[in-house]
C-alpha cells in the first residue's frame, strides 16, 4: 500500500477503474464509489467500527466487491489548518492499512464535508433518524468528489481525458 498526493494517482490510474471515498469517524467508516469514468461519487453503505482488523476487514471485502483501484480518503484538519489527534488517528489508520493493502489511499482535506453533507440532506428534507444513518456515506460522497472533479481538471490540463 502506498499514500500518494492526487497527481500520483492520477498518473498510476488505468482509464475505466473506479475509486472509493472515505469517511472515517470514531463509530463508522462512511463510503462512496465513483463511476467507471471517475465523474461522480455515489454514497454507499457505511461500515460499524468495532476494532481495526474487523474494520479493515470489512473495507477490503468492500474494495474486492467494488472492484476499487484506490482510496481517497478524509483528512479532518482544523479550520485553521493545524492537525489534531482526529489526523492523527486517520493517518495511522492508514499506516496499519499498509499491512493488509497493496491498495494506494490519497489524503483528502475534508475539512466542512460533513457540514456540506448534513445541509444536503436537510434540503432533501431527510428526517433526523435517517440523515444519522446517511451522513457519513455522504460526507464520504462530498470528499470523492473533490477529489473527482481535481482529477478530472488534472486530466484536462494534460490534454488526456479519460475514457468513456
């Protein structure tokens, strides 16, 4: 497994191969898919955090069932843009996922993707009960496509637009 910035993964990925967004919370990990053509991120499930080999495990089987080339995933910076034990947790996260992995995982600025997420539901006039269930999968759904869309202004600024 390796970490690598947006313009490595956008150099590494092969056209046609979807990729995975990451939320990861104390309680839950949320997930998104992207389209083969990298254009838009889908929520899907979340997985309940129990401990890390349980979690990891379940991620894997997610990647092996999604087909996913890689993993772009949530970095919870301040609003100042200091790093706190949240980053911290997210990163070794990523460290112990190393061991399991060949997968690479991009760190993504989350920073109001949640805030983004809950006001998205609330205009989708989602009750309370179930933007619970729902917001981490759309926050992990906010943080792919950032990360879609820049690899999408990446690929046209070399001139090479990915195929359809």
């Amino acid at each position: 497994m390796t970490v690598l910035t947006i313009e490595e993964m956008a150099e590494t990925l092969a056209p046609r191969q979807a990729i995975a967004g990451l939320d990861l919370g104390t309680k839950t990990i949320g997930l998104s898919m992207s389209d083969l053509g990298r254009r838009f991120a889908t929520p899907r499930t979340v997985i309940r955090r129990v401990k890390f080999t349980i979690d990891a495990q379940a991620l894997l089987d997610f990647a092996i069932a999604e087909k996913v080339a890689g993993f772009i995933i949530g970095l919870p910076m301040n609003m100042d843009g200091s790093a706190g034990p949240r980053v911290q947790a997210t990163r070794a996260f990523v460290r112990n996922m190393e061991q399991k992995t060949a997968l690479p995982f991009v760190y993504w600025d989350e920073r109001l993707s949640t805030v983004a997420a809950e006001r998205t539901l609330l205009e989708m006039d989602v009750s309370r009960a179930k933007r619970a269930d729902r917001i981490d999968s759309a926050a992990a759904s906010f943080i792919l496509q950032g990360a879609l869309d820049r690899l999408s202004l990446l690929a046209r600024s070399d001139g090479d637009e990915f195929s359809a």
